[in-house]
C-alpha cells in the first residue's frame, strides 16, 4: 500500500516538481501514506487480539493427553 501511495505520488507530481512542489512534497507524501497507516494499525490491533485470545485459551492439565486423562491406563 505505501508503494502504491509512492507511485500516486510520482505520477502526479514528478513532471511538474518545482520549488514550491519540492517544500510541500513531504507534506503530499505523508497524506498519501495515511491509508497504509491505518491498514497497518488496523492489522496489527487484529494481530494483538488474535494472540490475546489464544493465551487466554485454557490449557490441558499436565496428566491429561489427547484421549482423555484415563487413556493412559
């Protein structure tokens, strides 16, 4: 997504740069990463409760095995 704000960035501005498009380019270049941000911020928050939900997953006691706590005898 950042490359694609890149490449935005290029097409619409690099024919025409001048000193005014060369002082406002960092501004255009950050308003054109906002979309990877929020995806990534997005993505990252659905990582951070994906790994909580599996810690907070019960885990088998230490006797127990996948048949049962009794199988093993």
């Amino acid at each position: 997504m950042a490359l694609a704000g890149l490449a935005g960035f290029v097409v619409l501005f690099g024919g025409r740069l001048n000193s005014f498009w060369i002082i406002l380019a960092p501004v255009i270049f950050a308003v054109y990463q906002i979309p990877a941000v929020v995806i990534f911020a997005l993505w990252k928050k659905r990582l951070r409760k994906s790994i909580a939900v599996l810690e907070d997953s019960p885990e088998p006691a230490q006797d127990e095995t996948e048949d049962g706590p009794l199988a093993a005898g």
